[in-house]
C-alpha cells in the first residue's frame, strides 16, 4: 500500500495549469513548423509565423497563448494499492486549479449554473475522470479545454448500415461547418463506439494523443491518414484565410457498443491545444 498525500496532487495541479496555458507542445510546435514550410501562400504563412511567434512570446513572458484559459478537465489514473490522505481529492483537484489561475492571471471562464451565468471566480469545478488501475501509480493528464472550437464540437447516433462511410462523411462535415469558426489549423479527437455518454469521452480522450506517435492500429491510421487529406483539401487554412493546413493532426479512439448503435463524437480543438501529463 502507498500513501500519496491530496497536498501534493494539489501542487502539481497547480503548476500543470500555469504550464499548459503557456508552454505550447513540442508536437504541436513542430507541426505548425513543418506546415509553415509546406505552406506556399503568404497569407497562410504570414498567419501561422504569427501563430508560433505568439506561442513564443507566451512561453518567455509566463502568459497564456489565448485568452481563453479553458474549462479544465482532469483524468487521474491510479493504482488500486494507493491511499490517499490529508484531505479529499477532488476538493485538492479544484484547490490546485484555483491556485494555479489565480497566481497564473489565468481568465476565470466557469460558470456554477448554465443559465444563470454566475462566474465562480476561481476557474473551478473540474470535469474530474477518474480511472483505477493495478499497482501504486498515480498518473494525471488535464486538458483546459477552450470553447471557440468546443462549441463547434458534434455527436451523431448513426445506424450500423451507415458503416465506416457514413462515419467519415460524418466526421468532414461536422470539420466543414466548424470552419473558421474554431480557430484552425485544428487539432481534431474522434470517439467512435460506447454510448451517446462514452463516445464523446473517447472523442476528448482522443485529444491527449501525441501527433507525432502512429495509431498504432493500422486500419485507424489508414482511416486518421485520409481524413486528414481528405480536411486538408477543404482550403479553410489557418485562421480560416485560406491554405493547405486546415489540420494540424486527427487522432480516432474506439469503444465497444451495441450490435444496433453507431456512435461518432468530434471533438474539435484549436492549434494550442493544451495539455499535459504527469505522474506522481
């Protein structure tokens, strides 16, 4: 059995915050790099130099990448030997969030109620995931996730008879009408399985895959290969002023579901995706 004390998850939330929101990821960097490269317009090329001078400017000043800081969601993995004290800890979650906005200048962006629109002032509560596992290891990854592209996020309850087709056509579309509206070049999670409830779990989870590691299913990254070609070739470009980089990566998560379901999530996130991993 080991004791892991919330106090310390608390500190390391904390920190993790401040850092997603300005550190851009080596992944994500590089492909904005390689895209300015490929890119032969200068409008396309002109906004992504912006894009990686920004990031630049927000890792050297301790400044957020975008104004909009995210809701943040957290998935804390750990072992079933583990014991946790010194307090509760998703209060010790919510108290390192509301650390880590505060002395980050973080924008507070949470409302309590969806209609009565009161700000909680401190960024908190967390969409909390919690996942058990053997062992004693603790590990946490949070994704502060922005609205511009998560409001341009779709779910589609499709047939079984709509098969991969339907899903993919499902998936273009659904990048289609975001448009410039989220912020491309987009970083996209795809959920495929499980129920109306999982699937836009495994859309999100989706997210936390690094760009630059295959899916190490090939029918997946044959499916994630042509779906990018396929969004690449739709023009939107960077910032929505036209290109060849409308996508920045599309990773696909699937789940087991019913022999008459065909659920399909997307999730849809902007170029600094943030997030990060850590464990305890």
């Amino acid at each position: 059995m080991r004791e892991v004390s919330v106090t310390r998850l608390s500190a390391a939330i904390r920190d993790a915050v401040i850092l997603a929101n300005t550190v851009m990821t080596p992944d994500i960097q590089r492909r904005l790099e390689e895209a300015q490269n490929q890119e032969t317009g200068p409008v396309a090329r002109a906004v992504i130099a912006d894009l990686l001078e920004n990031a630049a400017i927000a890792q050297a000043e301790h400044i957020p990448m975008c104004q909009d800081t995210g809701l943040v969601v957290v998935y804390l993995t750990f072992g079933q030997d583990v014991h946790w004290v010194d307090g509760e800890v998703e209060a010790a979650i919510n108290d390192g969030i509301r650390q880590g906005y505060r002395e980050g200048y973080l924008r507070f962006s949470v409302v309590a109620d969806p209609l009565r629109r009161v700000n909680t002032r401190d960024n908190t509560p967390a969409i909390v995931h919690y996942r058990l596992t053997p062992g004693e290891g603790v590990h946490v990854d949070i994704l502060p996730k922005g609205f511009g592209a998560e409001n341009r996020s779709r779910l589609a309850m499709l047939k079984p008879s709509d098969g991969q087709a339907g899903a993919e056509q499902f998936i273009l579309e659904s990048v289609r009408v975001a448009g410039p509206q989220a912020c491309p070049p987009f970083i996209v999670g795809v959920g495929i399985g499980g129920d109306f409830e999982r699937v836009a779990e495994l859309a999100k989870e989706a997210l936390l895959e690094p760009l630059d590691t295959p899916n190490p299913d090939p029918y997946l990254a044959d499916m994630e290969s042509r779906l990018t070609d396929a969004i690449n070739a739709m023009g939107i470009g960077p910032q929505g002023f036209g290109g060849r980089t409308t996508l920045l990566g599309l990773r696909i998560k699937v789940g087991a579901t019913h022999i008459a379901g065909l659920p399909v999530a997307v999730n849809m996130s902007c170029h600094s995706t943030r997030h990060l991993a850590f464990d305890l």
